[in-house]
C-alpha cells in the first residue's frame, strides 16, 4: 500500500514565486528518489474558523497565505529511503533564504484508509 507525507506551511503571498520556484526544483528530485507524485497546493479557499483552521494552525501572519502539500510514495521503506537520498543531494541546498518559515510548518506521514479514482 502506498504511503504519503503531508506538509502545511505559511507563505508570505510576496514570496509565492519564490516558493514555486523551490518547489519546482524539488519536486522532481523526489521523484528521482522514488516518489510516485508530488503536489503543491496554494491556498485560495481558505474559511477563517473561529476553533482553528489552516491559517490558525501555522499562525499566520497579515500577508500570508497557506500551502498544502503531499507527496505519495510507493510505500513507507521506499518513503524512508527516499527521503535520507533527498537530505543528502546537494541539489536540496537552500539557495538564500527559504520562501516560507519553516517554524511553523507541520508535516507528518500518514498510511492511507481511502485512495479512489485517479492520481
């Protein structure tokens, strides 16, 4: 069964580009080292909530936006392999600052219970 590691971080909605652009670089890079598919998301239909919501879960700031991203992997021994080759590539050294703050990004893995139609 295949495995998937999924990523909330803020983006101040200046550095979209700069995001992209980093993204853009390391998305094939993971496929390389064995990701199946990877997806970035910038937000567009975000509902502030008044318990949480993804604004409130990274504590975004005025001029951020959130990005949700995953990455789906064949399973978690090519996902734990995959990623000790990502770390250790040096096409993954941060070029200047990073676009988003890391701080307060979350991420986890996750085994799938529900994967229907495509992709």
């Amino acid at each position: 069964m295949s495995y998937i590691d999924g990523f909330v971080a803020p983006v101040r909605e200046e550095k979209k580009q700069a995001y992209l652009d980093m993204a853009a670089k390391a998305a094939p890079i993971f496929r390389e080292y064995g990701a199946l598919r990877v997806v970035e998301g910038w937000g567009n239909d975000l509902p502030h909530g008044k318990t949480t919501d993804f604004f409130l879960a990274v504590k975004a700031e005025d001029g951020e936006n959130v990005v949700f991203s995953w990455i789906v992997w064949p399973d978690k021994a090519t996902r734990d392999a995959g990623w000790e080759k990502v770390m250790a590539d040096e096409r993954m050294k941060p070029e200047g600052d990073m676009p988003f703050d890391g701080k307060r990004m979350f991420w986890g893995g996750f085994d799938p219970i529900v994967d229907e139609g495509e992709g």
